[in-house]
C-alpha cells in the first residue's frame, strides 16, 4: 500500500473551491440587438462571472458574428469567453479552421456540441462529425499542434449534459454512457441542459459519479419568467416545463408578479443544484440581463473580490459618453 499523499493531507486544500458563475449570451441578429446585447454585457460583467458562453448556430450560419462577439469580449471587455462549436453545419476542415480563428483571437474555452440535426430531415455531409466526441478529439488535435503557442493557458473543453432524456437517446442511463464516452476523449467539464424539476439535477450528478464521470457538470438554469419561452424551450430540447409553474405565473395579473414567481422558482432551482453539490452555476440569460441579476442577488453567492472595479465594458461606455 503507498503512504497517503502529502498533498491530500494539506488543511488548505480541505475546503471547497469558490463556486463558479457564469452566463450563456447568444451572437446578436440585428443592429439593434447589438446595441442591447452591449448594455446586458457591461450589466453582467459587473458581477465579475467566471466566463460568459457563446452560442454557435448548428447550421454555422452565425459563424462570422459568433466569432466577432467572442472576438470582442476578448479585446473591449475583462470576460472570458467560452465559445460554442457545432459538428452540424461544417466540415471537419472548416472546424479546424475555426477552432484555429478562436485560439489566435485568444479563446481558451470551447464548448465542443454537435448541434441540433436540420429540421428538413437532411443527412449531415459525408466526411462530417457525427458526435461531439469527435469535435472534442478535434479540438485535442488542433491545440496538439499549437503546443508551444499554448504555453500560457491550454485549452478547457466543455460538453453537454443531460438531466433529462436527450430526445433522440434511448435511456438517462445511455446519456450517462456518452458523458463518460466525452469525458475519456479529453472534456474538462459539463454543462447541463435546462431543467425544471428540484430533484432532475442531483439525479444526473448520482448517475454521472455511479458511472465513473468525474468531470465537474455545472447546472444551465434559466430564468423562468417568460411562458412564451418556457414553452418555446421545451418544444426546442423536448424538456418539459413544470405545468405548476406554468399554471402559477398564468395566474400572475401583473409583470412584477410574474417575475417575482419566476424569480423564486428559479433560486429554489439553483439553491437545490448547489444542495446537490454543484461546482456553480451557468445561468442563460437570453440576452437579458434583469432577470438574471435578479436570481444572483437572492441566491447571494459568494463571489471572490477581484482587483479593478471598473469593468472593461463599463469603461468602454464611459469612454463612449465622452466622444459624444
Ligand atoms: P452528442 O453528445 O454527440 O449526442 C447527440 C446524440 O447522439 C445523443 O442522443 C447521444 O445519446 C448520441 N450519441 C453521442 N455519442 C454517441 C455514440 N458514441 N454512440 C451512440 N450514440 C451517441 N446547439 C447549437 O446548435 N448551438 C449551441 O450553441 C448550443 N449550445 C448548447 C449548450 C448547452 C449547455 C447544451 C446542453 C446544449 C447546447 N446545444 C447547442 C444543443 C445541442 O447541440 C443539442 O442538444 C444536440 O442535440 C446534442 O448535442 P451534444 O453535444 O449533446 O451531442
């Protein structure tokens, strides 16, 4: 038997890590998104997330503007951009190339996915990737070959977990089998689909341990304060809303009201996540930052204090204020 590790002996490292925060922002479609989705940024950087995700259209349509945004977040703001990346909709060459576009702008997170299939029932191009697996084996590859470039920071490659069901797997059990699978093939950590139910997130964290994933598999939670998106989400990933919470904020008369039932459906959510042991929290925020500033700040979370105050989008916009 070998003698206990020094290391793990050391009372320092006996406590838990500060909980990671951070939020998903999609790349704007229009000018005038853009303009709001910049208000929402300088909103969110004040609270000093750990990183701030960025969609990627599976049809690569969004290429160029996810690109710039992520591009942007690096050069105008102190955010860390973890940028998504699709099998669906490119070519492994044209992967490589972007995988390539992103590190050179300074990207050091990626979110390897395959991407939902077209709706029109059209087969994926020959040669492509068919799973996130593969993109992540991809991704290896490329910064394999920038080895030396890379000397100050590697890249972390995150993937997709399941509470529930994905739609077109057979079982949770199945889901949990291809967590494992990303996970040998390189994946650093998880970040879960949205889900709905208290119990829905501690469950995949039992059946994740109890097959070997050892990865950290933080909780996406969305803010529930829109039907017409809890519905919409739900057609979209085939995860159910909670008819409760539905039937509840129907019955709100007013705005405020809705959003103060959202709000705490949405704190009982994460606050049971973090019970279960959550490493943190990936809030979704649809390009809207009220209702997600108004979940952290009745889940209080610790967050640690970081020098400079004065956050880089804040700066931007006073800078902005003295040109005009
Ligand atoms: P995979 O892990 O490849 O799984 C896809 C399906 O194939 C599953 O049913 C799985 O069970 C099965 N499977 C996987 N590997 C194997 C294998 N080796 N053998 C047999 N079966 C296998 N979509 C976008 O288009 N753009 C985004 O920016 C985006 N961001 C997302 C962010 C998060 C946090 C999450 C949770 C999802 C996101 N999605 C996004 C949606 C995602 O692309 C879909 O859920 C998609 O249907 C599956 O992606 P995946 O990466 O989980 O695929």
């Amino acid at each position: 038997m070998s003698p206990p590790s020094l290391i793990d002996a050391h009372p320092n490292l006996a406590g838990a890590a500060p909980l990671a925060l951070s939020y998903e922002l999609f790349p704007p479609r229009s000018p005038a998104a853009a303009e709001t989705l910049w208000t929402t940024i300088a909103e969110l950087e004040a609270t000093s997330p750990d990183y701030v995700s960025v969609t990627y259209g599976a049809s690569g349509s969004n290429r160029g503007t996810a690109v710039e945004l992520v591009r942007r977040l690096v050069q105008e703001t102190s955010l860390r951009p973890l940028a998504h990346l699709t099998c669906v909709g490119n070519t492994p060459q044209e992967l490589a190339e972007i995988i390539g576009e992103l590190l050179d702008v300074g990207v050091r997170g990626i979110l390897a996915l395959r991407g939902d299939q077209p709706r029109d029932g059209e087969l994926p191009a020959d040669g492509s990737l068919r799973y996130a697996q593969d993109l992540i084996e991809l991704i290896r590859r490329v910064e394999q070959r920038r080895s030396a470039l890379l000397c100050a920071g590697k890249v972390a490659v995150g993937v997709a977990a399941y509470p529930t069901r994905h739609p077109e797997s057979p079982s949770e059990a199945h889901d949990v089998e291809v967590l494992l699978a990303k996970q040998r093939s390189g994946a650093d950590f998880a970040i879960t689909q949205v889900f709905f139910h208290t119990e829905q997130y501690a469950q995949l964290l039992t059946r994740a341990r109890r097959a070997g994933v050892t990865i950290p598999i933080v909780p996406g939670v969305m803010p529930l304060t829109s039907i017409r998106r809890l519905t919409r989400l739900g057609e979209l990933t085939g995860v159910e809303p909670a008819p409760e919470l539905i039937e509840k904020l129907s019955a709100a008369e007013t705005d405020a009201e809705r959003n103060r039932i959202g709000v705490a459906a949405t704190v009982d959510l994460a606050n049971a996540a973090l019970d279960a042991g959550a490493p943190g929290l990936h809030l979704y925020t649809f390009n809207e930052h009220a209702s997600a500033l108004d979940v952290l700040d009745k889940l209080a979370l610790p967050r640690p204090h970081r020098a400079g105050n004065r956050t880089g989008a804040a700066r931007r916009g006073a800078g902005q204020q003295l040109a005009s």
